[in-house]
C-alpha cells in the first residue's frame, strides 16, 4: 500500500541533515575527537582540553550557521 501523504514527507525530510551547517559541525567535532585522541595517546592533558572545548565549539559554530540559514537544504 502506498500512502501519498507519507511520500511526500519522505521528500520533504530526505536530505538527512546534509547541510551546511551540519557538514560543518561534524567536521568540527571530528578534529575534536581527533585531537582529544591524540592528547590521551600522546598523556598531553591540556591539548585533550583544547579538544574538549573544540567539541563545544563545533555544536556553537554549528547552531549559529543554523540559525542563520544554512541548516535547511534550499528548496526546487
């Protein structure tokens, strides 16, 4: 059975986040892990803070491009 109602909201919520400002904030937070990773290995406790506080910055960074508009896929 096909429902129209639930195809075009599968349209309409198909993007799954691909945005700007999630692109953003992942690619962000990922250098976060990456860097807080390398801290722990390396027993650099002030760099695994800098990490920590690039994890805050990301979602920041992330909720400002948001609010701004780039959060939304533009529509055709």
């Amino acid at each position: 059975m096909s429902h129209a109602g639930s195809n075009e909201q599968q349209v309409k919520h198909g993007h799954h986040g691909s945005t700007p400002a999630a692109w953003t904030t992942v690619v962000i937070i990922c250098i976060a892990f990456l860097v807080g990773t390398l801290a722990v290995m390396l027993g650099n406790w002030p760099m695994f803070w800098v990490g920590a506080a690039l994890v805050v910055v990301g979602a920041i960074v992330g909720k400002i491009m948001q609010t701004a508009g780039l959060g939304t896929i533009p529509r055709r």
